[in-house]
C-alpha cells in the first residue's frame, strides 16, 4: 500500500502536485497552472506512462471510465463521449452560457437599485457659461446636466466551485448549478467585482483527501460565459475532465486518494487548503431557473458589503428584494 512521501513537483508541464497534511490526514493536492494546461492534462486519456522516478510512475489500474472512446449515458456525463466533451471545450458551451445570460438578465432588475446622479458636460446650452469655453470663443460653452447611473468601485473576491458530487446527482442538476455559477459570476463583474474562479475537485479515498485544482479565470480576465460554462458548469467538467486526471496516478495513490470509483466527494469547504471568499458547493444544486435563482440570491447574501454597496446606489433601497 501506498505510503505519503511528502512529494511536490510537478510530474507533468503546467500541473503541480503536492502532498500535505491538514488535521492529521493526508492531502493530495493537484492544481493546474493555467486552464490550457489542464484541458492539455486531461485531454491525454487513460493510464500515462512516465520514466521511473516521477510521481505518476507505478501499477497500472483499470479505470478508464473518461477514455477517449468511453461512451456513456448523457444522464449522467452531461455528453455521450470524450469527444463531444472535448469539442465543448474548445468551441465553449453556447447553450450554458446562453441560460446563464438569461437567468442573470432576468434578476438583476429585482436585485439591483442603481443610484442616479446629475453628470456634468459642455453642450451648446445649458444653465451656467464655462467661461474658459467662453474665452476661447468654442460654441460648447454652456454646461448642462444628464442623469447618469452610478457604479460601485471594484472589489476583488476569490470563488471556489466546488465540481466534485456523488454519482446519484443527476447531470441536470449540474448543469443548472453551472448555469447559476455562471450568472453570479457575470452579475458581480457587470457591478464592480474582479474575480478570481476556480472549479475544485474535492473528495475523499481509503487512507487520504484529494484536492484538484482548476484555475478558471483570474481578475484580468473578461468574463467568457461559454469558456466559463463549459469548464465548471458542464457536467463533463467533472465526470469526463477530473476522472480523466484521476487516472493519471497510478494504483496506489488511486486507491490510497480516491479509493473505489471516483472518490466520495466531500461537501464541507476546504478552508484550510484552499481558502475562498466565497463557496459554491452542494447547496447550490438546483434543478429549474426558478430553484436556480432563489440560491443565486442566497449566495449574494453571503457577500453583506455587496447588499451595503447597493443599498448606496439605489434610489429606493426598498426596492431590493432580498
């Protein structure tokens, strides 16, 4: 049986991992550096030989439920082989991000005040006479006022997705959880945020807890809604891409990490290995946009300087349902 060698490194280019020990249990935790370095990572199905010495080396298993030729029900993967996911994540998930868009259209009207102030320009009339203007004979010399909406500053939070559920969860909850993902994502950008997304991956096996980390956007990035769908959203993100990576080790540390199948996953948060400001994880499950959008405004309320923030702008703070 494999034992913890307290190994870290990077056994493949753009993929780290590391083995640790949080609250007496051992943690193996893989974090991809980039999410082209992920897609490349998984995208290579199967059992990967590598030369004696790096980690991945050792017995073969038997697992290649995620291989390139594995078909599979579309109930469960979300797509019916590891081409079509592959396709998916190349070409980005238009109908996820299409949902998204809508869900979040749709609620920030009942979410959102905005605050309306009087901006001041140079126009041909106006009220009061910008004497330099004046001066200086340009017939844009009076200054008038047009309301303008105002918008919160930027504030920079980090999300953690969690990817990693039970196999009786059906993909249609998935894929609203990603839809819901997705749309919080969007809305807090659209009003101020920068934010860091990642999916992750957490589960437990027979002896140790694997944590798998997905960089997904950083506070730089626009908001992709397709790319953002397809990478955390998508059922196969998880089911096609994460098993995938399982099947990189070799049987040991698959058994030893992961155990029987897939892991079981784990709901609490990772704080301690991988802290976020904000969680998405099993309570986010949903089934409809109607369920989808009563935990869309849940998570919100997670975040209490987002309400204060837009308490400030609107004009009738009482119109923010809550």
């Amino acid at each position: 049986m494999y034992k913890p060698k307290g190994y870290q490194g990077y056994p493949v280019e753009g993929i780290h991992m590391e083995e640790k020990i949080y609250r007496g249990k051992p943690h193996l935790i893989v974090r991809a550096e980039t999410p082209y370095d992920w897609i490349e990572f998984t995208d290579s199905v199967g059992y990967v030989s590598r030369e004696k010495g790096n980690f991945l080396y050792g017995a073969k298993h038997n697992q290649n439920s995620s291989g390139t030729y594995a078909n599979g029900d579309d109930d469960f993967y979300g797509t019916n082989s590891f081409k079509e996911w592959a396709k998916l994540l190349t070409e980005g998930w238009e109908k996820g991000a299409k949902s998204a868009g809508e869900l979040a259209e749709e609620l920030v009207p009942y979410l959102f005040g905005t605050k309306v102030v009087d901006q001041e320009f140079n126009d041909y009339e106006g009220d009061e006479v910008d004497v330099d203007r004046y001066l200086q004979n340009d017939p844009e010399c009076m200054i008038n006022y047009k309301e303008t909406k105002v918008n919160g500053g930027a504030k920079f939070l980090k999300i953690g997705i969690n990817l990693s559920v039970n196999a009786s969860v059906s993909s249609n909850a998935l894929i609203w959880r990603g839809i819901l993902v997705a749309a919080l994502v969007d809305t807090l950008e659209t009003h101020g945020y920068r934010l860091d997304v990642y999916g992750y991956d957490y589960t437990r096996g027979n002896q140790g807890d694997r944590l798998t980390i997905i960089p997904v956007k950083n506070e730089n990035q626009p908001c992709d809604l397709e790319r953002l769908a397809s990478l955390i959203g998508h059922p196969s993100s998880l089911r096609r891409g994460v098993f995938s990576a399982d099947e990189k080790l070799h049987k040991s540390l698959l058994a030893y990490y992961i155990g029987g199948g897939y892991g079981g996953a784990i709901s609490s948060y990772p704080v301690e290995s991988f802290p976020c400001d904000i969680y998405v994880g099993h309570d986010c499950l949903c089934h409809s946009a109607e369920d989808a959008a009563v935990r869309f405004k849940e998570k919100l309320q997670e975040l209490p300087d987002f309400y204060e923030m837009i308490q400030d702008q609107a004009e009738n703070p009482d119109d923010i349902y809550y």
